[in-house]
C-alpha cells in the first residue's frame, strides 16, 4: 500500500491503455478495471481520482454497461472521458442522445480556461473526437467548460465535487494538449504527489524479491527478448546465484542474437548467476521438416520450447520459484485487468507451466507497460541494444521463412535481415520504421548473374510504422536506401536473386509474414 493510485474504469473503448499510459507518464501509478467492479472494490483501493474510459454503446440503451451514483459521490475526483462523460452526464440527471451532427477525427474546441482541468491549455486546442452521442444537457451542478462549432457541450464540470466530463479523447495523441489536460487532472484536481518513478519501482521491486525469495531457487526461462531479459537482471540483481537462467536457442533467431544474450547473461557477463545455453538447433530443424502450414510451426516450435526447457529444469532438480516475464497489457487483455477480456487470452497469463516442479511464480514486470519495461531495464543496466530490440515473434524466424525451414534458408534470411538493419541504422532516417525486418518467400525465379542463370529465392523487406501493433503502415523507406540494401543482400547472400519491398498495411495484411 502506500503508493497513491489512479483508477481507470473501463467501458470497452479502443483506447483504455493509452489512458492508463498517459496517466503513468504523468508519474502517476494507475490500474484498469471493468466497469463491472464492485464499488466496495474501488473504495478500498483508495483511489486518488477515477477516469470513466470511452466505449461503444449509448448510454441510454437497455443494458449499456453503467455505474452506480455513489462512485460520484466516493469524495473521489471522476473524470469521464466520451462514454465515461456521457455516463456520468447521464446518471446524475443530464441528458445524453443522439448527437444532430456526429464529430469524428481532429476537431477544434473551444475550452474556458478558468477551469482548472484546462489550466495551462489554449483557449482553441485541436482535440480527438470520436462520437455519435452528445450531451444536450449536463447534469444539474455542472458548468459548460467547452464547446465545439458542433458540439456545445464538449466539457463540463462540478469543480466543488471534482467531477468533470469531456467529449474528446485527451489519452489520443491528436489530441494536442491532452497530455496537459490528465497532468491537470492527476495533480492539480486530484492533488497527487506523482510516486511512480522507474527507478524507485527498480528498487523497491528488488527489495521485495529478496525478501519473497529468501535462499530459494529461481528459474527462469530466457529468450533473450526484452521482456524476459529485464525480468532475468531484476532477479539476478536481488538474489544472485540462486538464480538459473535457461536460454533455448532453436536455431530461429536473429543473426548473432544468442552470442548477443550469451554476452549480457554467461559467464563473461556482469551478472553473478547461472547460465545454460542450449543449443536445440539441429532438434528443432528437425521438427520442422517438411512443415510448411504456419500455425502447426508455431505449435511445434512452441512445444519443443517447452520440451527442451522442461529437459534443462529436470537436471536442475527441485526450484522454488519460476520467472515469468509478463507484463500489464498480457494482464489486461486476458481479462483480469479491463473490459477488453473476450478478445484475446495471452499465453503468458494464466497458462502456466506445469512441467516444472516449483512452489511458486515471480512475475516482476506484471504492472509495467513495455516502454516502463524498457525504462526499468535501463535503469538496470542492461546495454540498450537489447532493452530496444523490435518486437520478436517467439517462433523466430520459423515463420518469417514461408513455407518448409531448413538450416540453409535459416541463413539467407538471418543474413538478409542483418544487412537490412545495417543498412536502416547507417541511413539515419529522420523516423526509424517502427518495426522492419527481412523474410524469405517460397517463390524461386529465373535471374541471371555473371552471365549465367540462376533460380533462387526472393527476399521480402517489411518496414511498418504503427502505434500500437493493432493497424500498421508500411513505411515510405527512401528509394535510395532500399536500393543499396537490395544490391547487397543478392550480392552478398547467396541463393537469393531477387528482393521485394512489401507495402501491404495491416489490415488486411499482417506485420509478420508468414
Ligand atoms: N458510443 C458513444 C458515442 O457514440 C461513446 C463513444 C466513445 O466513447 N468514443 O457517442
């Protein structure tokens, strides 16, 4: 306890993370949870302020997700932001109906600068709006505190009461000054001190390992993703050698990668604690004979993972505790945080290993999103190549080969992908895409070179920008760029005559290419 908290309540809007992000980099801690909450719940946490997130019904249908009048009189501040201001608009007496004209996208508002939500903010401010309901009319106590040329009711409030409604969206990028609006709201309405720093967290976390811990065992699983190695060096930094670090190498990951985590984990690294590399190359290749669908070399990888971890932890003998690298969004979208629960379930909540006999599991990272995750793990020292590795599917590169893998095509792709990124990183572009890598299709072609014929594989570039993986566009990578990286993944990678820059967005296309 002790740690002052934001309560985020979700009502099944797109944006319910972005909310709570925008919070925490406010250095305010803040958690989701359902609307469906229990407000006894809700008042033991304490909360510093509540935020009502957006979401897609109308409040004034037949079992609209809803609240009760008493989580406005908690003497709590509530802030509604689209769904979460019509809710609140709603159930203390205003009216809320179908808007005469709907707004979507950038629109500019009008705020009364008075109000202590918009100190600081320009009287006309470009926000996000994403709505067909509008409030006609607030409810009685409330003042309007922004309109739009659509819009009169854009904002209102009951400042005595610290309740406040607004129309737009402030956790969207777009909307300009949103960012001041929640530092307005956490601070200067709800008066928080702003405790939630990484470094103290990075701290405190170790502390409380230590002492959870005590002289047990710790196992933990090493992919050598940014995840699970922040969560290994948290471990090795509060409990040292009781600490077993197993790193499967499958053969299916990026050029030098494993030599990269053998560096920060082994024996030559700075950490005192125990490494096994196994090096399960040849089994995997193996298993993947003469597989071609992508989902059953996702299953198989993913199994033989298991199988070989479960091998090395056998040897260890008993563990006490085993190491999972989850993190807050893993948590929300598998239901036990927000409202976006029947979307998605998450193997890495929930679904734990019961191959390995241990009492019990340590999941340090379970609060963070991964910029914290990539924060902590600066904080801890871990070399920034590995804390800002690009998103890595588990499988690796098994599915970034379509069609059969074989150690031969494991090559060209690991070698096209690192000319790639040399080449991206020596470009210097005013944006490096958000994530970029090289795959290799299943389509062999006629070229011809040194005046002789060739019938080899092609290489395809993805290069997306996207926020937050859900859509994503390919990037415009300048010509000149893809040019040299083309001239030298067919002159340096042998068996590939051909190379192709994909610029499918997603949808309908995926980032990966599989
Ligand atoms: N469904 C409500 C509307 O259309 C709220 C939308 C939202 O929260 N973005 O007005």
């Amino acid at each position: 306890m002790g740690r002052e908290k934001i309560v985020v309540i979700d009502f099944g809007g797109q944006y319910n993370q972005l909310v709570a992000r925008r919070v925490r980099e406010c250095n305010v801690y803040c958690e989701i949870y359902s609307y469906k909450t229990d407000m006894e719940k809700i008042r033991e946490m304490e909360p510093k302020g509540i935020i009502l997130t957006g979401g897609p019904n109308s409040v004034y249908e037949e079992g609209a997700p809803s609240c009760g009048r008493e989580l406005f009189e908690l003497g709590v501040p509530v802030l509604g932001l689209c769904y979460g201001a019509q809710l609140m608009s709603h159930v203390l007496g205003g009216h809320v109906c179908k808007a005469p004209v709907r707004e979507y996208g950038r629109i500019e508002v009008t705020v009364d600068q008075s109000s202590r939500l918009f100190g600081d903010v320009s009287e006309k401010t470009i926000c996000w709006m994403s709505h067909n309901d509008y409030i006609e009319k607030p409810a009685p106590g409330f003042r309007v505190i922004a309109h739009t040329a659509d819009c009169p009711v854009a904002a209102a409030e009951w400042a005595e009461r610290g309740l406040y409604a607004i129309q737009f969206h402030p956790e969207v990028l777009h909307t300009q000054e949103g960012s001041k609006m929640l530092h307005n709201f956490v601070y200067e309405i709800c008066g928080c001190a702003g405790d939630w720093r990484m470094d103290s967290f990075v701290e405190t976390s170790i502390r409380a390992i230590r002492e959870k811990v005590g002289s047990g065992k710790v196992l933990c699983a090493l992919s050598g993703g940014v995840d699970s190695s922040v969560a290994a060096v948290m471990l090795a930094k509060a409990v040292g050698d009781q600490l077993t670090c197993v790193f499967v190498d499958h053969g299916l990951l990026r050029k030098n990668e494993g030599d990269e985590v053998e560096e920060v984990f082994g024996p030559n690294g700075p950490y005192d604690l125990h490494f096994i590399r196994v090096n399960a190359q040849e089994r995997f290749y193996g298993k993947l004979k003469g597989v071609e669908e992508p989902e059953r070399k996702r299953k198989i990888i993913g199994e033989e993972f298991i199988r070989v971890f479960e091998e090395e932890s056998k040897k260890i003998g008993k563990v006490d505790f085993l190491v999972q690298g989850t993190i807050y969004p893993d948590v929300v979208e598998s239901g036990l945080g927000g409202e976006s629960a029947v979307i998605k379930s998450h193997h890495n909540v929930g679904g734990l290993p019961d191959y390995v006999d241990f009492k019990e599991i340590i999941e340090p990272l379970r609060e963070l999103f991964k910029d914290e995750v990539r924060k902590a793990g600066l904080e801890l020292g871990i070399p920034e190549k590995l804390v800002y590795r690009q998103p890595f599917p588990g499988p690796g590169l098994g599915i970034r080969i379509v069609g059969e893998v074989t150690a031969e095509k494991v090559k060209m792709v690991q070698d096209a992908d690192a000319i790639y990124r040399e080449e991206i990183a020596a470009a210097g572009l005013p944006h490096t895409p958000d994530q970029y890598f090289a795959a290799l299709t299943n389509m062999r072609s006629v070229g011809v070179m040194g005046d002789e014929r060739t019938y080899d594989y092609a290489v395809a570039l993805r290069a997306v920008n996207t926020v937050d993986f859900m859509t994503a566009e390919a990037s415009q990578i300048p010509w000149e760029v893809l040019q040299r990286v083309t001239s030298r993944i067919v002159n340096e990678v042998a068996h590939v005559n051909r190379v192709l820059y994909d610029i499918t967005s997603k949808p309908p296309g995926t980032v990966e290419f599989e």
